[in-house]
C-alpha cells in the first residue's frame, strides 16, 4: 500500500531511476544529499508527506540490475495484441493520422506536412514544433485517451509504433535486430 512507503524508499528509488546507483553509491561519490533533496522537492509538488525511514519489505524491479523476468504466453495472447493493434490502427485513422513506414518500423502522423502548415511558414511564422510519442507496453490503443485531446487541440504530432514493445508478433527480418545493420 502507498501508505507503506517510506522516505529512504522513494531516496532508493530516486537514485536508481535518475543517477543509476544505489543509496550507498551516491553517498560514496559524494552525491548523498541529492535523493533526499529530491524527495522533498516531490512531496512539495504533490503536497505529500513520506515517513522517515525505509520499508524492507517494498522493492522495486532493478530492471538494469537484475535478470531478465520472461514468461511464457499462449499464440491467443499474441493474436488478442494483434487485434488490439488493428483496433488501435482504425481509431489513429479516425482521427486523422496518416500511418508512414521507415524501413520496417511504421510510424502515424497529424498535422506535419500538411498544406495548412506550409503556408503559416510562408507568411514568416514559425511552424509548431511536432510532439513525438512513444508508446510504451500494450501499444498505441491504451495511449488513446492520451493522444486524442492532442489531436482535437490541432497539435503535430508522430507517433512511434513500435511492435515489438507493443508485445506484438514480427514476421520478416526485423525479429533479428543485428540484420538490419546490414542493410
């Protein structure tokens, strides 16, 4: 439960997640004071308060530092991810997108290069920067409630579909990575 975290907790966390070492590193290379400093710049910004000390018993996954955790899955929950990606391929084109291919990796986009942003480049005004997404596991589907008030907002935006962390099936080349450094 959140309510059993504790300060040296989110310290610990802290220093994995920005800076790559443990508590004990930080302090050996005089860095010791920054977690804790940045765990009460984050109970400032959420107007939240952690008890001091440290919860043995509240782990995190050192997923640099420790084996990898693979599972096996049934070819029903990889035609189930299949399918959740056509869903999410219908609804990218439903509002808007256009799906593009870089080599073997596809990618959407809205609002870049479009007629309506070349000619506000021609009247001396900047075009808006786009904002690139990147999905994280499941795929773009879940990201939806995420990308659609971007999209009504008018925003460019290129969305990165990769499929292998969208737990997806790959059937060519790609499922090799160091093949396609030979191309």
């Amino acid at each position: 439960a959140v309510a059993d975290i504790r300060k040296g907790n989110m310290e610990e966390l802290f220093s994995y997640g920005f800076y790559y070492r443990s508590r004990q590193q930080m302090v050996e290379c005089g860095l010791g004071h920054i977690p804790s400093y940045m765990v009460s710049q984050f109970e400032g910004a959420f107007n939240i308060k952690f008890p001091q000390g440290y919860n043995p018993s509240l782990q995190f996954m050192y997923h640099l530092w420790e084996d990898l955790r693979a599972h096996w899955r049934p070819l029903s929950f990889y035609v189930g991810m299949e399918v959740l990606a056509v869903a999410g391929g219908v609804c990218m084109r439903l509002l808007g997108f256009k799906k593009r291919w870089i080599r073997d990796m596809p990618y959407w986009t809205r609002g870049i290069d479009c007629p309506s942003n070349s000619s506000i480049i021609g009247q001396g005004q900047q075009q808006q920067q786009p904002i690139v997404f990147i999905h994280g596991v499941v795929g773009l589907l879940l990201y939806l409630p995420l990308l659609v008030p971007l999209a009504v907002k008018q925003v460019p935006l290129l969305v990165l579909d990769m499929r292998h962390v969208g737990l997806r099936l790959r059937w060519d080349k790609a499922l090799y990575p160091h093949s396609a450094l030979h191309d």
